[in-house]
C-alpha cells in the first residue's frame, strides 16, 4: 500500500474517531439532560405528594373533629331527654297522688 492511501487511511480513522467523540459528548449531554429532568420531575411529585399528605392528615382531623362533636352532641341530646322523661314521670306520678 502506498503512503499517500495509509495517510488517507489514518486520516479517515482520525475523522472517524472525532465524529464517535462528537457523537458520544452529543449522547452524554443529552443523558445529563434526560437526568437532570427526571430529577426536577421526581422532586415535583415529591413536593405534590408531601402537600397533598399534609391536606390528608389535615383533611382526617377536620373529620375527626367533626365526629367527636357530633357524638358529643347526641350524648348531650340523650342525657337531657332521659332528664326530661324522668322529670315527666316523676310529675305524672306527683298527678296521680293528687287525683287519689
């Protein structure tokens, strides 16, 4: 093989392997990328998912609330009425001594 071809022949190599490392920094650049953005992502659903845990909690302790004032109520509700009966009963037993 003539020199000039084995020039031409590492001449091509030397193009070749410039465009295999153009081609791999374009892919590493674009892997960097590709990552940086699954982190912004990743990190968005976490701040998503941590507000909407703190409205669940929250959310959970409105209704327990609630709950605890409406038992509250009907045992209110309750006692006053068995009040209120005992004192019917103890009147409609007091009209029957003065019937007799």
């Amino acid at each position: 093989m003539p020199n000039y071809e084995v020039d031409q022949g590492r001449e091509q190599v030397e193009v070749l392997k410039k465009e295999i490392d153009e081609e791999g920094k374009f892919y590493e650049g674009l892997m960097k990328g590709l990552q940086e953005e699954k982190a912004r992502f990743e990190e968005q659903q976490r701040a998503k998912y941590i507000a909407l845990n703190a409205m669940h909690v929250q959310t959970l302790e409105a209704l327990h609330e609630k709950e605890k004032y409406n038992t509250d109520i009907v045992k209110d509700h309750i006692s006053l009425k068995h009040m209120f009966e005992i004192e019917e009963r103890a009147q409609q037993e007091e009209n029957e001594v003065v019937r007799k």
